[in-house]
C-alpha cells in the first residue's frame, strides 16, 4: 500500500515540474498526436519551430524510477518561403528497449512546393554514422510516406503517388506502424547462417502504390494499391525456418498492398476507418498481415468528451526477428538459430498467424478551457500486434513461450493547456494473464557455454505492473490532443 503514495507524490512534482517547464520555454512543439495545419503555417513566413512531442516513463513497479531511460522526442523546424513552398528539418526517437535507443532515430529534411491543382514532397534522410569512420551522406528516405505527388483533379477527387510507401498504417491509441513493410535477404547466399557472409543482408522496405481520395476535408473516402518487389529462393517447398541449405538460385517475386477507408470531421466529432494488408506475408517475413481500425471522438455540449477505438490485426504467416538494425536474423542465446519469432525452446511463437483485438475507450470532462481530467480503459488481446511495447512478440514470459495473454489497463491522467503547450501526466494500472513484468534483470541476456541459462530466465515475473507516464506537445497552429 505504500506504493500509491509515492506514485501519487510524483504525479504532482511531475505536473508543476512541467508547468514550470512550459512556462519558461517557447518555440517548442508537438510532432506526435497532434496536426499541422498546413493552411494557418503559411500565414508564418521565414524560420520557425513546428511541432514538439516528448513521452517519458516517469515510474514503474516493475523497473522503479526509469525517468530519462525510455525518452520518445521529435521535433520539427520549418522555414516557409512563400504561400507555395516550405522547407522542413525533423529528428524523431522511438525507444522500445533500452537506452540505447536514445540517440536520434531518424534525421529529415523535408521539402514541399505547390504548383497549380499539384503539390508534392520529397523526404531527405541525414546518416551521420554512414561507415566505421563516421561519414556522413543525404539521401532519399525510402520508406517514407512523406514523399509523395498528389495531384487535385476536381473539388472532390484527388489522386497521390507515393514512391516509396503508400502509408500502410492504422490505429491511433494502437498504431499498428507500416503493415505493408517487408524483407528480403540480398547477396544470393547458398545457405542462411547465424553470421551474413560478405554483401549478405537482409533489406527492409515498404509499398510504394496509388491513393485515391473522394470527398472533401470534412467527409471522405480513400482507397490504395501498391506492389512491390522482393527476392526469394526458387526451392520448391522453402521454408525459411528450417530449409537453410542448398539454395542455388533466388528470384524476384512480387507481392501486392492494398487499403481503404474513410474520414469524417466536424467541429465536435471525428470519426476514422480503415484498413490495410498485403499478400505474401509468409515470404517477405512481415509483421502484419493485415490491419484494421475504427476511431472515433465526440465533444458534448455537458463538456465531456469520448474517444473510442476498436483494432484487429492478423499477423504475418512467417515473422522474421531481424536485429534492431534490421541488416540481419536476431542471433539470441536460444538453443538454435532461428529466425522466425521463437520461444527459449525453438518453438514459435503463438500469436504467429493469428489474428487478435485491441480496444481503447476514454472520457474525459472540459473542467475549464485548460484543464481535462480523464479516465481510460484499454485491452489487448494475447495475439494483438502494434508498435509499442506491450505487442504480443514483445511483452512475454521468462521462456518467451508465452505472451501476457490478454492485458488489461486502467489509467487516469489530465491534459493541461498552456497556450499551444499541452501537459498530460498519466497513471496506469497493468494486469495481465500470465506473468510478463519483472524488475530490471531480465533487460540483458547473458549466456552460458551452453547458450540455454539467460538472466530472463532467472528473473522473478508478475502479472501486474503500475506506471507513471508524462507526455509534452507543442503545436505552432495550436491543434491539442484529445480533441476533434
């Protein structure tokens, strides 16, 4: 009982903290759940701040203190030339694990101009760690849904070109990340080890495919296809977790994306469908096989406000683990190599192929203009797949050979305003089935000679976990979450 106190306590200091904090810092915003309005932007000209979005991990039962361990940080700086033309530079993090995913993730230059009924963008991608010496290239970011043409034809019809990924992704409170997103092995090896030979590697990318958008900003239709190519062994019967000799000849294959939905929005309620999938997942190693989303959010004139989304996802056929750099097969201290998801036995994993939901419903009360405090219920089912690190190949038991096999979470937080500043502190209860939080042992695996006794396996697991969260966002044109 001595917990809730403490958590409590550091509720308050993290909510004046930020208070202080916001009230003594400008031209910061918010990149994350929040909207760039391209149309109040350009009525700003010259360089300035965009957006900002910090997410920390203040505290957990499971890991104590863990404030500066797990920072998610983007931001966005703009230089509008004129009414036609911008420029923009963005960073973003996106830890899952550890500290080490601190550092900056990705470094952008974006660029935009419009030209009669079309406009386009290109997204640059900054690599200052190019080889062992430190080099440092610009080039064109290929799994980027940023770049694009889109072409207005009518007051209604717009079409859009994506060359390097035609935004495969659903899901707001559950983002399920780019669905379409595949991997091919290059090099043409005659056998798949546990260590790549030279100019062996495995390459990720995402499908490049059409949109097509009906209606208009308050009410529309979408619909999308893609396809893209990868490179795959010609054995008859492949199997990529046990068939790793004796391939002679690769060749190119084809797989095809596909999405759909709609969008409403008025000044009270905003409401988002959509779905998204792709063939030839038990080839191309992916994640997800398919993806659906229903979102919805409604202001009343009482003041209170709900939010509510249903996502299902089907997971791929044959998931690669490839490294957090995804150049190769994760190489853990299982009994065997293997590079479909695996448990410590060299079992798969048990949500592979399955498909699974997730549900997240919230309503909060407009207090004042600055102040909403709100109360939240989320639930994932044990085969469910996002991009957090709650999915079911990532929250799992000592062994790996199960996931939490249903989580539910209750949470309570307060969004509070501060001009285009928005604070939103969070406590969560977690509650599992099966017992997948443990303290910090079970973060580095060490192995014996015999590759099999790890610290996971020794560490203590629970089936629930207490967490205190804080999120920061910035947005130049004032757009808040949590609103229409």
């Amino acid at each position: 009982m001595r917990l809730f106190p403490r958590l409590f306590l550091l509720l308050c200091i993290s909510a004046l903290s930020t208070n202080l904090w916001a009230a003594d810092t400008v031209s910061i915003q918010g990149l994350k759940r929040v909207e760039v309005d391209e149309k109040k932007n350009v009525k700003k000209k010259g360089l300035y701040m965009e957006t900002f979005y910090y997410e920390d991990f203040i505290y957990s039962k499971a890991k104590k203190t863990e404030l500066g361990d797990q920072v998610e940080l983007s931001a966005s700086l703009r230089y509008q030339l004129n009414d036609d033309t911008f420029f923009r530079g963005r960073f973003e993090t996106f830890p899952e694990d550890n500290r080490l995913d601190n550092r900056t993730g990705q470094f952008e230059l974006l660029a935009g101009h419009k030209y009669g009924s079309v406009d386009f963008t290109v997204d640059l991608e900054i690599n200052t760690n190019e080889s062992s010496n430190g080099g440092t290239t610009l080039g064109i970011d290929l799994d980027s849904e940023f770049s694009r043409i889109n072409w207005k034809v009518s007051d209604n019809l717009r079409l859009a070109f994506y060359p390097f990924n035609f935004d495969g992704e659903v899901g707001v409170e559950f983002n399920t990340w780019d669905v379409t997103r595949i991997y091919s092995i290059e090099g043409n090896p005659t056998s798949i080890q546990p260590t790549p030979g030279d100019g062996i590697t495995i390459v990720e990318k995402t499908i490049p495919g059409l949109e097509m958008i009906y209606g208009d900003d308050r009410f529309n239709f979408y619909a999308g296809a893609g396809i893209a190519s990868y490179l795959y062994p010609s054995n008859e019967n492949f199997d990529i977790q046990n068939s790793v000799d004796g391939l002679n000849r690769w060749e190119r294959r084809t797989t095809f994306g596909y999405k759909f939905g709609m969008n409403y929005r008025s000044e009270k309620a905003r409401v988002w469908i959509g779905a998204v999938g792709h063939t030839e997942s038990e080839e191309t190693g992916s994640l997800i096989e398919q993806a659906a989303s229903a979102y919805g959010i409604f202001k009343f004139k009482t003041g209170f406000i709900f939010e509510g989304e249903f996502v299902t996802t089907k997971a791929g056929k044959a998931p690669w683990r490839v490294t957090r750099s995804g150049t190769w097969f994760e190489v853990t201290t299982f009994p065997a190599f293997n590079r479909v998801y695996s448990d410590f036995n060299s079992n798969i994993q048990d949500w592979v192929g399955k498909t699974d939901y997730a549900t997240s419903l919230r309503l909060g009360y407009e207090y004042t203009d600055t102040f909403i405090p709100y109360a939240a219920f989320r639930y994932q089912g044990a085969h469910f797949l996002h991009r957090d690190a709650e999915s079911a190949q990532s929250l799992r038991n000592f062994d790996e050979s199960l996931s939490h096999g249903g989580l539910t979470q209750i949470a309570t937080g307060s969004f509070m305003h501060y001009g285009n500043f928005v604070v939103n502190p969070e406590l969560e209860y977690r509650r599992a089935k099966n017992p997948v939080f443990s303290n910090l042992s079970d973060v580095v695996y060490e192995s014996s000679n015999s590759g099999q006794i790890t610290q996971r396996q020794l560490a203590s697991f629970t089936k629930s976990d207490v967490i205190l969260k804080i999120f920061v966002t910035y947005s130049f044109d004032g757009a808040k979450p949590f609103t229409p």
